[in-house]
C-alpha cells in the first residue's frame, strides 16, 4: 500500500492479509484527514535515544533537578525501556513497572517507597509527552494509577523546646572536650531556621550583606545544594528571591557574626571558614543537639524547624499569604495542602461579625 503523508512524501506500508490491509487503509485515511498522522518509522527509535535528547533540551532546570533526572533515567528507567522502541512501550506493562517499582528488592522489585517511584514514572511520562503526537499518537503512560503518597508527620517544636535546642547545639563539644566545628554559629543558626521558615540550604548560604540588622530582614537569594557530593550555590527552590522578617530579639544574636565582615562572606560557616556541609551539620552537630537537649520528638529532622516555624508565625496570627511568602511557596495553595490544619477555625468569629453588624443594621433601620 502507498500513500503521501502530511508532508506530501511518498510511503508505502505491507500488510499480511487483505483485510489487514483494507483497515489499516481506513487508518491512514481517517489520521491524515484528521492531521493526526504519525510517520510509523519515527517511532521505532529507542526510549533511551529520545531521554537523552530530551534531557539535553532542559536548560529550564536547576543543576540539582537535572541531575535527580539523569540518576531516576539511570538507574530506574532506562534499566526498563531504554532498549525498546516507543511504540513498543504500551501502557499495561507502564502499570506493571510502577508495581514493581514498589516491590522489595528480595521479591524482585526495585525497594523504592511511593515519592521515589512517583518521581521515576513522572521522568518517563515527561519523556514519552515529549514525543506526542510527533513520534507516537498519545502517551502510554497517561492514565497510570500511581502508588498514594502517606501524608508526612509534622514536627513542630514550642518556643522553649528551640530554645533548649540553640543552646545545647552552642554548647556541643567534642570527645576531645573541644567546641565542634560549627558550636560557634549553631545557636544563631538554629534560631534563624525556626523563626524565619528558610530551608536548610538558603540559611547556609545567607551572606553578610543579605541581612539587614535594622530593618530585621533577610534577603534569601541563593541556596546551596550538592551533585554527587560537590556543593553548588543557586537560585532557591522556586527560582524566586524573596525576603523575610526575623524577631528583634535575633539581633544580638547575629550582630557578632556580621560585624566587620564583608558583604559577599557567608554568615554560617565552620571554626575553620568553611561552608556549612548539610550531612556533616547534621549528624555531628544536629543529632547530638537534640540528645544534649533531651527532645523526645520523633522524627526531628533539620527541615523540621521550617515547620516550627510556618506554626509558631500561624499562631502568632500571620495570615495564609504572609506564611506563603516566608516559606517562598509557590503559591498560597501549597501553603494551605501543608499547614492549613494549622490556621484556627474562625467560622464562629467570623458569624459573630455578621450578627453584630446585621443588628446595627437594624437599629439604623428602626431610627431612620
């Protein structure tokens, strides 16, 4: 069978049978009417030809993000599909594989909890999307049912359990009854993350002239975040700046850390000037901390005192877009998926208003 497709190149197709032959005509037929048609030997190339194309176009993404890509292609998805072509890749086995992703690595699966394979299933889908309708007419992947992800357990700490913690990080030393290496900056350090809502990274890489003693503002402009081991600095999570208020009592527990400093150096750093290392900080001056400070609260992390921070600035009475733009979400709804339970039901209050205003309502009416 010939044909001219849509660019007016002249094809030609065999089929087994007549009959097979008579439909698939009716096929074509119907695509190139309807401008759907997709060269059939375009979809032959392999999946793992077309990622690293797309990859190669991402210059959209943050360094850190492209690389999480580059290790779920490698070492959960080209494992998989690299090898075949993308009309071969069918839905059915698209389901299968996000199963196995789940399954323990003993049963034969690949041990990954439900945000790791949600993660490696959306690189596929993105990539597969990419090729729709160019190479194939509609993506396989659309449709999955995906693992449900468990809501996180929020930690959040009171104002004397951070307390307790500042002070016992300040006061961390080593088994050779030295300070450690970040003792000297711990105290502010801790202090900023559970009043100002910055994530790890943000904090660690605040410089001397993005804080402003006087007006109590902190300008986040960049963050740190490391690719197999080597730190980089970048813009933050968003790809936004933003600024953030910090209480007037930080002030003399920053001061000596900016005085007669230079704008660009950092404000944390080790005994020895060196950028503070997010597993190294943690284990060796975090953990010990929350011992020191005997805080039995389960899964206290680092990013934990973000969260004590969005609760402690709710319960002082900050509304959901003030919190918002602390914490440098995107938008007000993500804000709200994650600490909405935190802001006080006002229903009540809310209709006491009503009432009071509807009766001098009334009362204007009966006077007039």
């Amino acid at each position: 069978m010939r044909y001219y497709d849509r660019a007016g190149k002249l094809k030609s197709e065999v089929s087994p049978n007549k009959e097979r032959a008579e439909s698939r005509r009716t096929e074509l037929e119907a695509s190139l009417s309807a401008g759907t048609y997709v060269d059939p030997g375009l979809a032959k190339v392999t999946f793992a030809e077309i990622a690293e194309k797309w990859l190669d176009t991402r210059h959209d993404l943050k360094q850190s993000t492209w690389w999480k890509y580059r290790g779920l292609l490698d070492n959960h998805v080209n494992p998989k599909w690299g090898d075949l072509s993308l009309n071969a890749i069918i839905s059915e086995d698209l389901a299968v594989w996000v199963a196995k992703l789940l399954k323990d690595k003993k049963d034969g699966g690949s041990g990954l909890g439900p945000s790791q394979a949600r993660h490696a299933y959306r690189v596929l889908a993105m990539v597969l999307e990419w090729c729709t309708p160019s190479r194939i007419p509609v993506n396989p992947a659309r449709g999955i049912k995906l693992p449900v992800q468990p809501d996180a357990e929020q930690v959040y700490l009171t104002y004397e359990q951070v307390e307790r913690l500042a002070a016992a990080a300040a006061a961390l030393r080593t088994k050779y009854d030295r300070p450690t290496a970040s003792a000297a900056i711990n105290k502010a350090f801790i202090l900023v993350l559970a009043y100002t809502g910055l994530r790890w990274g943000e904090a660690a890489a605040l410089r001397v002239g993005r804080v402003d003693l006087d007006k109590r503002r902190i300008r986040v402009a960049t963050t740190f975040y490391e690719v197999g081991g080597v730190q980089h600095e970048g813009l933050p999570k968003t790809g936004k700046r933003r600024t953030v208020s910090f209480p007037a009592s930080l002030v003399p527990v920053l001061r000596p850390l900016l005085d007669a400093r230079e704008p660009n150096e950092l404000v944390f750093t080790t005994a020895r000037g060196q950028s503070l290392r997010s597993h190294n900080w943690r284990t060796r001056e975090f953990v010990p901390a929350v011992t020191a400070a005997k805080l039995k609260v389960d899964g206290l992390t680092p990013h934990k005192l973000r969260h004590t921070a969005a609760s402690l600035a709710i319960s002082a009475g900050a509304d959901v877009k003030v919190v918002q733009q602390m914490l440098g979400h995107a938008d007000a709804a993500m804000t709200l998926n994650i600490y909405g339970h935190l802001f006080p039901d006002r229903l009540d209050e809310v209709a006491d208003v009503l009432d009071a205003r509807r009766a001098d309502a009334l009362l204007n009416l009966a006077a007039a």
